[in-house]
C-alpha cells in the first residue's frame, strides 16, 4: 500500500520520473515526463533507450547504466532528442540504482528535467560574451579602460599593436605611460572633463614603447557609473595618422595632378557648369596660339570663335551629364583629332565637363599608308589581267601601224588612224583605272553613281578573273548616288571579288554573283544591320559558289591579319581595312556561309539625293585666236616632239626644255616674253616641284600648266597651291584636251 502511494506522488510531481529495466527500455514513466516527451504512457512502456536518443549517445548512457550498477553511485548525464514534431531538446537525468525487496539491481531510475530554454540561453550568453570580446580584441580602433584615477585595467589588441607594448606591460600603468611628451596636459584636461561627466573629443597623440613610432589618435570616451561612484573611464581613439598625412600630402597631390595635366600631349581644357574655363593645359595653348592666362574665366566660344561647333554638344553633355564624341575634326592647328566631352564625376563642386583633344594625325596618315598598301596588294593580284589586256593594245596598235604603211587608199588610211585612237582612247583609260584605284589620297568623299562604280569594278576585274569564274552583275533601272571616297568602294568590291576567286579556285562552273538593289531600313533592319539611321540605302550581295568560310572562323574574318590564305598570298589586311570603309561611310557589311557551298556578303550603304552631274565630253577642238609662246618642258624626247607639233598645230610658237634646269635658263633669257609654261612634274636633275621653286625664288612670273602621267591628287599641296600654277593636265593627252585647257587660260 506504501509503495502504491508513492508511486502516485511521483506521478504527480514537476519533474519527470521514469524506470527501465537493466535493458534500458522504460517500465513506468510518469505525466510530467510524458509531457516533457510528448508522448503517451503506452507510447513509452516498451521503448528502449536506444529508439529516441541520438546514436552517438547511445555509448555515453549505457556507460553511466554501468558506473551506477557497479558502484550504486547516481550518475548525472545530459543528451539531445529530437521532439515528435523534429524540434531538438536537451534532457538533463538522473540515474539511480532500482533494488527490489531483497536489494538486488533491477533496473535505474531517476529524475527527468528539461534544459533546452536554460541552455539556450547560456549559449547566448557565452556566444554574447564571445562576440563581446572579439569586438573589444579585434576592433579597428584602440579601446583602453581605467579606473577613475586613470590606471589602466584593460585594453585591446590595437593598443598592443599601435604602441608596441604588451598587455602585461600597461596594465596597472597610468595611461599617460603612451601620451607624446607635449600633449600630457590635453591628457589631462580630456580625463578632467570624462569625470565631471562631459563626453568630449580631442586630437592628441600617443607614442610608442621607447619612442619608437608616434600616432596621431581622434579620442572620446566616458565615464561608467554605478550608485552615483565613477567605477571605470573607457577610452576610444581611432588612429588618424594617415589622414595627417593625407592632409599633408594634399598639396603635393594637388601638383601632382596638375603636373598630370600639364603633361599631357593632348588639348585639356576644363569648364564649369556655366560653359567657363576653370583650367587649360598648355597644349591647349600651342593648339589655339591663345595664352593660358587669357582663356581662364572665359566662355570657349570667347577664347576660339572656331570652337562654337562644340557649344550645343557641351551644352547637352553638362545637362545630360552623358559622354560625348566627335570623330576626325581639324582645329586650327591644322591637324586632325578626336574630340571627347565628357562630365566631371557628380558630387564636385561646380559640375562642369573636361574637353579633350586627341591629335590622331599620325594616326590618320599610318591608316593612309595601310589603305594603300592593301590597295597595292590588290594591284598586284590584277596585274596578271591588265597586262594581258594591254598586250591586246599594243597588238592592235602595231598591227594597225603595219596596214596603214602599206595603205594606199585613203579611207583605209582614215580607218587604221581611227582604229588606232580608239585602241589609244582604250589604253588610257586602262592606264586611268589603275591609276585612279591607286592614288594614294583617302578620305575625299564626292557623289557619285552606284552602277558606274559597280560596272567600273567588273570591267577591271574581268581583265584577273580566269575564265572558269563567271560574273553576274544585277542592277536596278532606277539608279541611286552615293556620297563616300570613290577609289575605297572601288577597292572594297575589288577585295571581295578577289576573295571569292580564290574561294571558288579551280572549279569550273564558278559564279560571282553581285547584285544592287534599293533598300528602305525601318528601326527593324537598323537593329539588325547594326546602322546609325534609317532611310534610303542601297544593298550589294556578292555572292559566290566557292569552298565557304569555316563556322569557327566566320567571327575573325574582319580581324586585322587575321588570314586563311598561305603567308605568301596575302596579308591579312583586305576584308579588315573592308570593314573600316564600310564603317566609316555609316554603313554595314555582313557575311554568311556555308562550308562546301558558297559564301555571301551583304553591303548597306546610305544614299545621297541629288543627281550627279556627268564631266562634259570635249570632242571639238578649240583655238585661242591668238599665237602665243609656250615653253614645253619634259625629259622625253618623243613627248616633246609631239606636244610642239600639237601646240603649233594650234597656231603658237613652242620652245622646249629637257629639265628644269633648262625651263630656268630659257626663261630667264627670254626675259618674261614666254606666255606659259608646260610643266612635266617627273624629271631627273630638278623635277618640275623644285623648278617651280626656283622660278618663285627668281622671281618669274610666267604662267605654269603642270602636267604628269599621275593623277593631280598625288602632287603635293605646295605644288597646287603655287601661284604661278594656273592649271593641270593628265599625260597622256589629245588635241581635243589641251586644246580646251589652253582656252581656260588664255
């Protein structure tokens, strides 16, 4: 009945009670560890041990099982068991031997407590104290606590680490054991107001064990009460040496900077929001020929009327705060640049943009020379063809010379004469499309036809295609102008007619198909052309039937030297300077192909309105009226022979000249009674620019028509620009064309 009536207030107690046999599995267990648990009674009766606790616990609790039953000491364990719902908790228990009547060990039994809250919070609570601590060792700034009479009971790794003591060496040591000798009594002030209960800041500096090292510290801190008595004073400094320095160092930045600027070789110039000058470097000043002093404070358009073109792109650039840039604009230097406006970063004071000027003449000129070495390689690969069709001249020519020796009729006679100008008319503009293709100058565009253009290109491509390769040319009735350099175009077709010979080799049903159309771009075609503007172009597909472009090479075929073709066939340079054409004239080039089927490029290019205006046709030959004196200078004798018969044939007395030696002497004896001059610009001893010269030096005022089997864009800027030099006439020439340059002179 006793035993009865225990059991019945186990039941009833706080804590959990439980029983299990020497097995470990439960054979009572009360309410309040049912609840503990959560779980049933006849959940629990049955369940060993090992069915609820975690699997590395299962050692640890049989281990404390038989410390008790050896010793019949109680033991005290704790362990973690996952709840019904998959919540972890923490069980603290007690094991106590279970006898029965006759003292035997029957099972353990014990208290059951719940600890997860508890220990929840004392690991907060460590984990609080830790962070704590780590916070006070590893902050980036010294932290130091006194007692109220400034004797050091705590610092922080900072401290050890700034002034070179360890903690050991200052603890218990007044704190001004590290205060600069000269800043003890800011020491003393700053812990005069912490204990009459101000938080004040100061500047002040700390040194090093045996003077070693000196910091500059910004220091605040406070005093700790407790029941109205100063218990600690805690110090924090951050470390400010560098920011001295920085203060220091401001000004040598500063020129620094400046230096920077000046130093520069492009044009700098600064303006704040209002559009003044704030700063100029002094390429700005060799650039406008304006002293730097004169151009502060001044609107730009104050200090060079000349650059009033950039005032509504400045304008925009500081209330759009967005970059701006102008390609290849001329200053008043002469030279070309690259303009960039471009804002000051938002925050500085007064706003403004920074002006920049690159001088990419150089540049520009090494492009030239890039353009025209392509060209050139091109030149080379048609040769084979021109000089083949040039032998077909010359057959015709000797041939027509050898029948009108043995003609005795007159009109056979008229008709090899006719022949044999219509084969010289042939040669020449033979001679005039290599010669035009080959010009060194770039960069002149001019309005010119598409399908002249495009029927130029194939009849100088016909004379290298073999005959394997066929090509088709499909243009539209209607024709279309555009406004672009006309030799680059030339030289772009001519690239990829090229490029698709080779493609297509050996093969004998070859076809180079090129068709122009009109096209009008939408925002659609913009997009996927990639072009500027939309609008009227026109669009040329060369297509060809040859090997194809490899897919993994499709995306370098643009790159600058990048080449499929043995190193001995070409360079590299053809479809990359093809690009930059296409580009630079606002258009778009694009490639598709197929391996084993064929490739096609697809060309975009703007057109212009307006109609071009044919160069009129001379057949007529004119006469002056009047006889004049002319002296014909050349080095080769046939030519002059020729040009005095043609000029005397036109009623004028003609002296000639070998060089330009002999121009200077027979003008120089005539004494101002010759009329004019024809010029040959190619001579050996003194060619026709140095002769010009001299004739400026001797101060000859006769009229010059310079004459040369060059295009005139190939002579210098010094020779067309020469006062005395009135006109120019290409080599070779017919009556009809000096005749009509004379008329404009005369």
């Amino acid at each position: 009945m006793d035993k009865f009536q225990d059991i019945n207030i186990i039941d009833i107690m706080p804590k959990g009670y439980y029983q299990v046999d020497l097995k470990g599995t439960f054979i009572h267990v009360n309410d309040t560890l049912c609840k503990i648990l959560d779980r049933l009674p006849t959940e629990l009766i049955g369940l060993n041990f090992r069915d609820y606790v975690q699997p590395d616990m299962v050692g640890k609790i049989l281990e404390a099982y038989h410390s008790v039953y050896e010793t019949e000491l109680p033991q005290q364990i704790e362990y973690d068991i996952l709840r019904m719902d998959g919540t972890p908790m923490t069980l603290e228990i007690s094991v106590y031997a279970l006898k029965d009547g006759q003292g035997r060990i029957t099972g353990f039994h014990g208290m059951v407590e719940e600890t997860t809250g508890r220990k929840r919070l004392e690991e907060n609570l460590r984990q609080s104290m830790q962070r704590f601590e780590s916070l006070f060792e590893n902050a980036n700034e010294m932290i130091i606590t006194t007692d109220k009479l400034g004797y050091i009971t705590r610092l922080n790794k900072k401290v050890e680490e700034i002034s070179g003591y360890a903690k050991e060496e200052l603890m218990g040591k007044s704190i001004l054991t590290i205060a600069h000798p000269d800043d003890r009594d800011i020491y003393i002030q700053f812990w005069h107001e912490l204990i009459s209960g101000q938080s004040p800041r100061h500047e002040l500096r700390a040194v090093g064990k045996e003077g070693r090292r000196t910091e500059y510290l910004l220091a605040s801190g406070s005093a700790i009460q407790e029941g109205g008595e100063i218990i600690e004073i805690q110090y924090n400094a951050q470390i400010i040496t560098d920011l001295k320095l920085a203060q220091e160092t401001i000004l040598d930045l500063k020129n620094h900077l400046k230096s920077i600027i000046e130093s520069s070789p492009d044009m700098i110039i600064c303006l704040d929001c209002a559009g003044s000058v704030k700063l100029v470097n002094p390429v700005t000043e060799r650039i406008l020929h304006i002293p730097m002093h004169a151009m502060l404070g001044r609107k730009l358009t104050e200090v060079c009327p000349d650059l009033g073109i950039f005032e509504n792109d400045i304008e925009a650039t500081i209330h759009e705060r967005l970059p701006r840039t102008l390609m290849e604009v001329t200053l008043p230097d002469g030279n070309v640049y690259n303009i960039t406006i471009y804002p000051l970063a938002a925050g500085l004071p007064g706003g403004g943009v920074v002006f920049a000027a690159v001088d990419i003449t150089e540049k520009k000129r090494m492009e030239v020379e890039l353009i025209q070495a392509q060209k050139m390689e091109t030149i080379g690969l048609l040769a084979g063809g021109f000089a083949h069709d040039f032998n077909n001249i010359l057959m015709g020519l000797t041939g027509n010379l050898s029948l009108l020796k043995m003609a005795s009729d007159e009109a056979k006679r008229a008709k090899y004469i006719a022949s044999m100008e219509s084969i010289a008319s042939r040669a020449k503009d033979l001679i005039s499309q290599m010669l035009m293709f080959s010009k060194k100058k770039v960069g002149s565009p001019q309005q010119f036809s598409v399908n002249k253009v495009m029927q130029d290109v194939i009849d100088m491509a016909t004379k290298s295609i073999s005959k394997n390769v066929r090509i088709e040319l499909t243009k539209p009735e209607k024709d279309n102008d555009l406004f672009m350099d006309y030799t680059q175009l030339t030289q772009v077709m001519l690239n990829l007619i090229i490029n698709a010979r080779d493609a297509i080799g050996n093969r004998q049903d070859g076809l180079i198909k090129i068709t122009v159309q009109p096209v009008l771009v939408d925002e659609m075609l913009k997009r996927r052309y990639m072009l500027e503007k939309s609008g009227r172009y026109v669009k040329i597909d060369i297509v060809d039937n040859g090997c194809g472009i490899e897919k993994e090479n499709l995306t370098k075929i643009f790159d600058p030297f990048f080449t499929t073709k043995p190193k001995d066939v070409g360079t590299g340079l053809g479809l990359a300077i093809t690009y930059n054409i296409i580009k630079h004239a606002q258009g778009s080039i694009q490639v598709t192909s197929e391996k084993d089927k064929g490739t096609r490029f697809s060309i975009l290019l703007p057109v212009t309105d307006g109609v071009t205006e044919a160069e009129p046709e001379y057949a007529e030959i004119k006469t002056t009226g009047q006889r004049y004196r002319i002296l014909l200078v050349d080095d080769e004798e046939m030519l002059r022979e020729i040009g005095r018969e043609m000029l005397e044939s036109l009623g004028h007395e003609v002296l000639t000249a070998r060089n330009g030696f002999e121009c200077i002497e027979v003008l120089t004896r005539e004494d101002g009674s010759i009329d004019l001059v024809i010029l040959d610009m190619i001579m050996p001893g003194m060619d026709g620019q140095h002769t010009l010269a001299e004739m400026v030096k001797a101060d000859i005022r006769t009229k010059v028509m310079v004459s040369s089997g060059f295009y005139h864009e190939e002579l210098s800027d010094n020779v067309m620009a020469n006062s005395l030099v009135v006109a120019k006439l290409n080599k070779p020439f017919n009556m009809q064309e000096l005749s009509r340059v004379l008329s404009t002179i005369f």
